[in-house]
C-alpha cells in the first residue's frame, strides 16, 4: 500500500468517524426531546384521566337528581290524583 492509499484510506476512516460522531450527537439531541415529549404526553393523559373522572361524577350526581326529580313529580302526581298528565 502506498502512502497515497495509506493517507486516503485515513482520511476515508476520519470522515466516517466525524459523520458516526455527528449522527450520535443528533440521535441524543432527538432522544431529549423525545424523553420531554413522553413527560408532557403523560402528563397530559393524568389530566385527561382526572378529568374523565369529574366528568363521570358529575354525570352520577345528575342521574341521582334526575331519579329524585322523577321521583318527586310521581308523588306530586299521586298526592294531585293525577295519572300521568303534565305537572
């Protein structure tokens, strides 16, 4: 082998280790802004969850209200005599 092919084979190894080095760089950069996506997608679904939560315990409350009301003009219904028609 020449020193010619000696100094392009070297040069040919420096390149591919700078391009390797910079593509690792990149990779790390994009794995932390991943890992800060995942944390705020968490975060997120947490609230999502608290507020399905609320939301089905709002929903409870206002089906008891709902039973109560009916209940209510059912007695209001009897104590009238009435069968049925509007209050």
């Amino acid at each position: 082998m020449t020193d010619e092919e000696r100094q392009r084979q070297m040069e040919f190894i420096l390149d591919t280790l700078a391009r390797l080095t910079a593509s690792t760089s990149q990779l790390a950069e994009s794995d932390a802004i991943d890992r800060a996506r995942r944390v705020r997608l968490e975060e997120s679904f947490v609230v999502l969850l608290e507020l399905a939560g609320r939301h089905e315990e709002r929903l409870d409350q206002n089906d008891r209200r709902a039973a109560r009301l009916e209940e209510s003009m059912a007695e209001l219904r009897r104590l009238t005599g009435q069968n049925g028609g509007d209050v």
